[in-house]
C-alpha cells in the first residue's frame, strides 16, 4: 500500500471526505501519479538538455559532472519493528508483561504452608516425609502439561500473525490494483466524483486493518454527547477510523450484529461490482480481486475464532489440579534435606 508522509497538503475532490485525514493517509493517489509523471518527464527534458549542451570531453579533470538528485532519506520499516531499548533484562522484569502479580496470592499460600510442615517437623514428633520418586512423577506430568499449553498458545499466536499478515498482502495488492487500474483505455478519464469514489474505496481498504484490531479487542470509543449505539453505530469507532471514513462511511451496524471489517468489505465488493460495469475491470481481473477480497474474509473469520474460542473447562480444571496437588507435596519432599530452606524453594 501506498503510505506518504510528506507533501503538499492533501484536498478531498468532493466536500464529504475528511479535509484533515491521519497524517499516514495523507495523500492523493491521483495527485501522485501526476508528480511522477511531471518528475519523469522533467528529467528526461534535463536529461536531453544536458547532452545536447555537454562540451567535448577533453580530460577527466576538465568534465563538468552533472550533480546528482538528492534523493530524500526515507525509512519504511522504521515504525513496522516493535523492538525497542530494554531498561532491565527479561529476566529481572516483574510487573509489565509477567504474571507474578496474578500469582501472588497461590504463592503466599503454598509458601506458608511449606513453612507449616517444616515447623512441624522441627517443633513436633512428626516427620511429615515423602519418598522422592513421588515429587519426581508429578514433576514429569506437570512439566508435560506445560510444555502442551505453551507449544498451543504459541501455535494460536502464530496463527494470528499469519492471518494479520494475509489481510495485509490482500489490502496492498487491492491498492495498488484500484489505483493503477481505476480506468478504462477507450473511455473519458475518470470525472472528479468517479475518482472520489476511488478513493473512498482505498480508504475503506486502509480502514479494514483498524477495524480488524478493534473489533477483536474489543477496543472503541465512545464520544462524548455522541448518540446511543442503538441509534448509531459511529460513536463507537476510534478517531483514526472516523477520520479516515469520513461521515458517509462512519455510520455502523455493529448492534445489529454486523462488524464493521465485515461492512467495509461489502462497500468494497460493491466498487469492484460499479468498475466492472464501467469497464475499469474486466471479467477474470474483477474475479481476482473478489477472491482476494474472500481471503481477507477468511482470515479474519479465522483470528476471530482464536480470539472466541476458550480454553476447555476440562483442561482448565484438570491443570488447577495438578499444579496444586503438585504445589501441595513439594514440602514434603523438600523438608527432611533443605529444613526452612524449603519455603524459598516451594515459592519459587
């Protein structure tokens, strides 16, 4: 997909688009083609210029060099990479991103009653002991158990990813087809609302990643003094989304069961249906992009059951078990040999 940042300000071609989009939309794509066509043609007259005037070549010290176009930095990959200067290791990190303080509680409890069974044993008649191949039996099925979860949240995780990128790849080639393609060779160029039209499309396209992570997250915004959802859906959506859409394009069904990756992909499909019928499209080229348009369908279908779809009761409950049965008998395996140093050890 096309992403500029800089430029002349952009202007909407019909007074219901947005006059003050993101800053990562702001461009016009019909704009953009003319500046690389006016770009490649002053060089080429540049180009001819300089030949036709160029002195003879008598040494390589007398050549008047042309100075090359300085060609201004840019770094597309910069805000894509999520990696960012630590200031602690992983390992010493305890409260953003780890789960020590949703543990805390079950710890504090098997750490006092690890410090219960060595004062018995130290202060009572009784040896609360365990044989060691005991604690080592279910050190191997909570170690497996583990092992299943995590290799099954990361195949979730990953899973994801490669959705995200599906919608990704699909968005960029429908971009790059509506702008390049939004045309027909024996007709008139395209009238100012025909164009509006375009890119209203490639804004819906832009939006529907927005949308994807919004809707998944459960992530919106409602404004204030905005009216209720029954009666609108538009003040539920973010500000990057309302701005992008623009208030034809704001108005949601989502109370009625509706989602709005799913509304956007309608008004798309429509587009290509209107470009086919003009001549913009023909027939095997309109079939590509809807089945472009069905992959991203899918692959949201398929992020949204990972992100419905629950742990089974049975598995959860049969885990909460095993992990205290296993948290339970740690004391009486540690007690005979570490004395009060198992507390330390069953906590941790």
């Amino acid at each position: 997909m096309v992403l500029l940042s800089g430029g002349p300000p952009w202007q909407p071609a019909t007074p219901h688009l947005r006059s003050h989009p993101p800053a990562c939309f702001m461009f016009s794509p019909f704009q953009l083609t003319q500046q690389i066509r006016n770009s490649n043609q002053q060089a080429l007259y540049q180009d001819t210029q300089s030949h036709s005037s160029r002195p003879k070549r008598e040494s390589v010290t007398t050549n008047t060099m042309r100075p090359r176009p300085v060609r201004r930095p840019t770094k597309p990959m910069m805000n894509r990479a999520r990696r960012k200067p630590r200031r602690m290791p992983l390992v010493l990190r305890f409260a953003k991103g780890s789960v020590h303080s949703d543990i805390l509680l079950p710890v504090i409890l098997h750490a006092l009653f690890a410090a219960l069974i060595v004062y018995i044993d130290d202060f009572t008649p009784y040896t609360p002991h365990l044989p060691g191949s005991i604690t080592s039996s279910l050190s191997i099925v909570v170690g497996l158990l583990l092992v299943f979860r995590n290799q099954s949240s990361y195949a979730r995780f990953w899973s994801g990813q490669e959705n995200l990128t599906t919608i990704c790849t699909n968005i960029r080639n429908l971009t790059r087809t509506f702008l390049t393609c939004s045309y027909a060779a024996n007709k008139p160029e395209p009238t100012p609302a025909e164009r509006a039209e375009v890119e209203e499309a490639v804004h819906a396209l832009l939006a529907v990643v927005y949308a994807v992570k919004n809707t998944l997250q459960w992530e919106w915004e409602h404004s204030v003094g905005a009216p209720d959802l029954e009666d609108s859906g538009s003040g539920s959506l973010k500000p990057e989304l309302r701005e992008l859409l623009g208030p034809k394009m704001s108005q949601t069904h989502e109370f009625e069961g509706l989602g709005l990756p799913v509304q956007l992909t309608m008004s798309i499909e429509a587009f290509i249906k209107r470009s086919h019928d003009r001549g913009w499209f023909h027939s095997p080229q309109a079939s590509q992009l809807s089945v472009q348009l069905n992959s991203m369908v899918a692959a949201y279908g398929t992020m949204e059951t990972i992100r419905l779809t629950p742990i089974p009761v049975a598995y959860l409950i049969h885990t909460k078990q095993v992990l205290a049965l296993y948290g339970g008998i740690l004391p009486f395996g540690f007690v005979e040999s570490m004395q009060w140093w198992a507390v330390v050890l069953v906590s941790l």
